[in-house]
C-alpha cells in the first residue's frame, strides 16, 4: 500500500511538477501492472489502498488519472527530468 498521501487526481502542469518528482515510483508502478494485464481495481487496492467496491468512482479516477499522468512522464515529462535545473 501507498505510503505517500495522494489527490484523487495528479496535478495537471505542462511541466514535471512537484507531485510527479514526489510520487514518481507510483507512476512507474501503474505503468507496469498496465503492461502486465493486472486488473485496474487490485491495482488501485495494492497501490493507493482504496477499495473499488466500496468507492468505485474515486478508484477509478484516482487509478485513470495518475495513469494518465504516468503515461505524459513517458512520452514528454521525463525529458524535464533529464534537464539540469535552472537555480
């Protein structure tokens, strides 16, 4: 189970935000149970520790929209990880 305290939906910023740099390993996590076949709803249970059957709407959110994110770390935001810092 999550640790980390989570919003039900990552911040949406056109750069790698705070939230993402804090909760990257989750986003790694979702991307691979995805690329498994894991079910979306052990998922969310093993990860975030909600229970879908007792708060499906929130489950799916929470688990979409991070997934969401996690695949923008993929195909842009991880380039910005890269890149030195500007002080």
């Amino acid at each position: 189970m999550n640790k980390l305290r989570f919003r039900d939906q990552p911040p949406i910023t056109e750069r790698v935000n705070a939230y993402d740099e804090k909760h990257l390993a989750i986003y790694v996590r979702l991307l691979m149970a995805e690329e498994e076949g894991a079910d979306w709803r052990e998922v969310v249970h093993v990860i975030f520790g909600l229970d879908p059957a007792r708060e499906p709407d929130r489950a799916k959110t929470v688990h979409d929209s991070h997934l969401a994110r996690a695949r923008w770390m993929v195909e842009a935001g991880y380039q910005q990880l890269l890149q030195p810092r500007m002080q």
